[in-house]
C-alpha cells in the first residue's frame, strides 16, 4: 500500500515536468530538449538556495525563475538566432550541465537536516509517504488551474494559435516569436519547479538527475494520450498528470518483477516507444478487433470512437 | 479623384540576384488601387501573379520600387505589421485556419486581428449570436458547426471559414490567391458568389488572381492581364463590361 502512495505522490510531482512539456510538444508542438537541463538546474538551484539558508518557499520560486531564463535562451537562439529547435534546446541543455555543476559547487548536494517545503507541521504529521501526495496535489491544481484559465484568453488563443498553424498565426498578426519564446519560458519554469519539488522530496540534487527526462515527461503526456483518448484541452492537461501516475505505476510493477532502478531509462524508452507505436501496432494486429469480439456485448453507437 | 489605397511604384523582383541565373519576375510594376476596387487579375503561370501578392503581402522583399498604402510608404515594413491592414485568403485552404481549433475559435482570432492579445478571457460565448449569423451567410452548414474543430471540416466549408478570417475585421486591402481553385465547380461558384456579395456589402477593396476568364469578366469593376512581369491589359468599368472572352483569348494567344 505504501508503495502505491508514494507512486501516486511521486506521480504528482513529476507530472509538473509532464504538464511543462506539454505547453512545447503538444501545443507549440516542436521537442523541447532544454527539459534534460533545466530540471536538475530547479533542483540543483533549490537544493543550494536552502543550503545556504533561504526558505524553501522563496529557492522553490528562485528555482522557477532560473528555469525561464533557460528557457528564454532557448526560445532566443531559436527564434532571433534561426538555430533549428532540436539543437538550440540541446545547446541550452549541454550548458545546463556546466553551470549546474558551478551552481551546487560538486555533483551532488543532500538536503539532510536542512528545512525543505515538506518539513512543516502538518505534512509531517501525516502517514508516511502522504506528504509528497499532499503537496503534490496542491500544486498541481493550482498549475493546472491557471494554465487552463490563461489558455481562455486572448494570449492564450493565440499561443495556441501559433503551435496550430504558424501561417495563419502570422496573418493574424500574431507575433509567433513571442509567443514561441513565452511558451518555453514558462514551460522551463515549470520544469524546474518540478526539479525543485523532486529534489526536496529525494532529499537531494545531483547534476544527472536530467537524464532520460524527456523521455519520462513525454511518456506521461503518451499514456495519458493513449488511456483516456480524444479530449478537450483542459482535460487533456489533467490526463498528463493521470499519466504520469499510471507511468510511476508501470515503474512500480517492473521494479517489483526485479528489475535494479538502473534499469530504469531502457524501461522508460521501451514503455514511451510502445505507447508511441501503439496506433501503428493497432492497425497491424487488428487489436481493435480483437477487442471487439473478446468483448460481445455491443456498444451504444455513441460510444464508439474513431481512433485515427 | 480620390487617392489610392494602394500604390505599386515600378516595382521590381528578382529571383538568383547577383548570379548568372538572375531572373526578373516583376517587371517595374505600377499600379494604383482605389477604394472599392474589384479587380480580377489573370495571367499564365510565371505571369508573376503570386509574387505582386507576395510582395503586397511582404512576404518577399522588394527589389526596386515602392508600395505605398494609404499614401505611406509599407515597402519595408514587416509581414507582421502588414496584417493589420491586409488580409489574404490562399488557395489551399488548410493555411487559413488552425486545424485544432474550433470553427468559433478560428472566428474570434480573426476578428482580433491587429487588437492587443492580452491576459482577458477570450469571451466566446458572447460573440457566438455573431459568429452564427455571419457563417450562415454561406450556404455550406458551417453555421451547423460552430463547434467542430475546423481540420475536420471539408475542403469548401474550411476556405469558407478562411474567407470569412479574412473579412470579419474589415481589412483595408483583401488578396484572394486563386481562394476557390482548389474547390468542385460547385462549390467553388457558391463561394465565389459569396465572396462578391460580402465585398460589395462591405465595400472591400480586393485583388482576386483567377485562372478561370468566365469568373475574371464576371466579377469585380476592373481587370488586369500580367504577362511576364509587366501588367499588359488594365481595364476598368464600363470597357471591363465590354470586354469579351474572344478578346481575353486573343491576348494570351500572342
């Protein structure tokens, strides 16, 4: 039972790195790689800020910032520097690991007997593993709420606008650069936030806790895709969180198959593959059919969906 | 007289400048658009049709002249910036609109075009009355389907939308780029109709480029014929209404 609490809490916290990417891959819909150096750059600037004496709350924020900037000097070689996306967010994610390492002065730094956003009264006094599900969910609601009321406005439309198609963005005279460049910086920001609130829930921060972090952001966007299907937008950002969870579930059952956690990155690919391929798979194994006759009783009309 | 609203002053593109393939395109264009102008433009393909849009539009810079609107000089202003006062409809109707989107959606960021796009909320549900009557002017149900987002539209009723993108915010300058030729011949007719019902009701100025000489005679006050970068035939009013097909077709002959 524990486990499946501290999946769920665990869930929660990394789906914010899951709702960051989003804003990128799904509505921008370009691959965003700065994600691999701006989330050990949320945790390695929390873990420090606290280290050397700042609250929790005020390095969580700081944390946030130094993820936008990032994510503004994506945005800037991509759009003023004409550096094509891939390679300017590698770039920024290559230099991440440098100043990372200059940021936390050694490769790993722990938080033992330091405050922490969970070391207050109340999440302490709860069952074990039930402050990181707590907090967790806190968070996520709030992030969730105000990216799904800032998509309702006129910015917002027009972010969404720009990832839709470019052509017609521009000849609504919306400035597509800005619009690029704002959505990195808060989906960075998130991002880091997201380092942040894992390094405190770990208990420390190390310089290559980024790798394979896209691939573990997109696959909660994936599996949230491919479980709940065809959505609006504001649901479509809460399934990424629902992902995320079911995704640390998957990690649980494989851990329990024994698997060591070193295993952990070629699991991550193999499961965001499989999800990825899985409209192709369908098609060739008649999966659909499958399903159908193992299920008899036949479905309401309304039901049935069209997967294309 | 009244001034033009669009100037072209001997307007020059090339393409390979500087290379032993230069080509020029545009031949010292000049033309003078007026308030309420119609104008059809025919010309062959490599006439030079889409590079006068493009460089009305800014998409392409200008290598030598000048484009004046409203009398200032836009020859350098950015593509951005020329949306505030021109629209474009393309003839393939998937760059017109967002695929993602709602048809109303689609609908209520055409009509902020050139506002400031701020942190308010959008405020759909209060335009909706509008948007059904001004997309029950075309006769293609896209009234029916304010909701549906508009990639999954059809073909007609998707240019049908775009068509209206471009002329709910009432631009100074309207450019149709062959906006129906990617249409049946019936659904092309019924948006051509449609479209020469809002200019007029609106009392838009357009430049319409078409391939088909029955649609250049019959819609619009004014005529143009570009032929390899130059305008050959520029006619308007009452010598348009005399302007037969048998003359269209001697031109193009030579």
């Amino acid at each position: 039972m524990s486990l499946i609490t501290s999946a769920i809490g665990q869930g929660f916290l990394w789906g914010i790195l899951g709702i960051g990417l989003f804003l990128t891959f799904r509505i921008l819909d370009f691959p965003d790689m700065t994600v691999e150096g701006t989330f050990p750059m949320g945790a390695a600037v929390c873990v420090a800020a606290i280290s050397h004496g700042m609250s929790p709350i005020l390095a969580t924020l700081l944390a946030i910032v130094v993820g936008m900037v990032a994510g503004l000097v994506t945005g800037l070689l991509y759009t003023k520097g004409r550096i094509p996306i891939l390679l300017a967010g590698i770039l920024v994610m290559t230099a991440c690991y440098s100043i990372n390492l200059r940021i936390m002065g050694t490769s790993n730094i722990s938080l033992l007997g330091k405050q922490s956003l969970f070391t207050n009264h109340f999440l302490e006094s709860l069952p074990k593993y039930f402050d990181s599900v707590t907090l967790g969910l806190i968070i996520v609601i709030i992030v969730t709420a105000l990216l799904a009321m800032f998509l309702q406005t006129d910015l917002g439309q027009a972010f969404i606008a720009t990832g839709d198609n470019e052509t017609m963005a521009k000849s609504l005279d919306i400035h597509i650069d800005s619009m690029k460049i704002m959505g990195l910086m808060v989906s960075n920001g998130l991002i880091a936030l997201s380092g942040a609130l894992v390094a405190q829930s770990d208990g420390y921060a190390d310089v290559n806790m980024g790798i394979g972090i896209i691939v573990i952001g997109l696959a909660s966007i994936i599996i949230g895709e491919v479980v709940f299907g065809n959505l609006s937008m504001n649901q479509r950002l809460v399934a990424v969180t629902c992902g995320s969870i079911l995704y640390r579930f998957v990690l649980l059952i494989v851990l329990q198959l024994g698997f060591s956690t070193n295993d952990l990155n070629l699991i991550s690919s193999i499961v965001l593959a499989l999800c990825l391929m899985l409209p192709m798979l369908r098609k060739a194994l008649h999966l659909d059919n499958l399903i159908k006759n193992s299920v008899k009783t036949p479905l309401p009309d309304k039901k049935v969906r069209n997967h294309d | 007289m009244t001034n033009p609203i669009l100037e072209l002053q001997n307007v020059t593109t090339y393409v390979n400048r500087h290379t032993p393939d230069e080509q020029k395109i545009l031949r010292g264009i000049n033309l003078k658009v007026y308030p309420g102008d119609f104008i059809t433009i025919l010309g062959s393909n490599g006439a030079g049709k889409s590079t006068l849009f493009n460089t009305i539009g800014g998409n392409l810079a200008v290598d030598d002249g000048h484009i004046l609107v409203n009398d200032k000089d836009v020859t350098h202003l950015s593509e951005e910036k020329r949306t505030r006062f021109l629209s474009r409809v393309f003839q393939d109707p998937k760059l017109g609109t967002a695929p993602r989107m709602t048809v109303s959606e689609n609908l209520l960021l055409a009509e902020k075009r050139g506002a400031r796009r701020g942190l308010v909320f959008r405020g759909l549900k209060r335009q909706m009355p509008h948007f059904q009557e001004i997309t029950s002017t075309m006769e293609n149900d896209l009234s029916k389907r304010l909701n549906t987002p508009a990639g999954e539209l059809s073909g007609g009723q998707r240019q049908a939308l775009s068509f209206l993108m471009a002329t709910i915010k009432r631009p100074d300058i309207l450019l149709l780029d062959e906006h129906t030729a990617a249409l049946d011949p019936k659904t092309s007719r019924e948006l051509l109709k449609a479209t020469d019902d809002r200019i007029r009701e609106d009392k838009l100025t357009c430049l319409m480029i078409t391939h088909h000489l029955e649609d250049a005679l019959k819609y619009g006050n004014r005529l143009i014929v570009l032929d390899k970068g130059q305008i050959k035939i520029d006619v308007t009013g009452a010598e348009k209404q005399k302007l037969t097909m048998d003359d269209l077709y001697k031109y193009f002959e030579i």
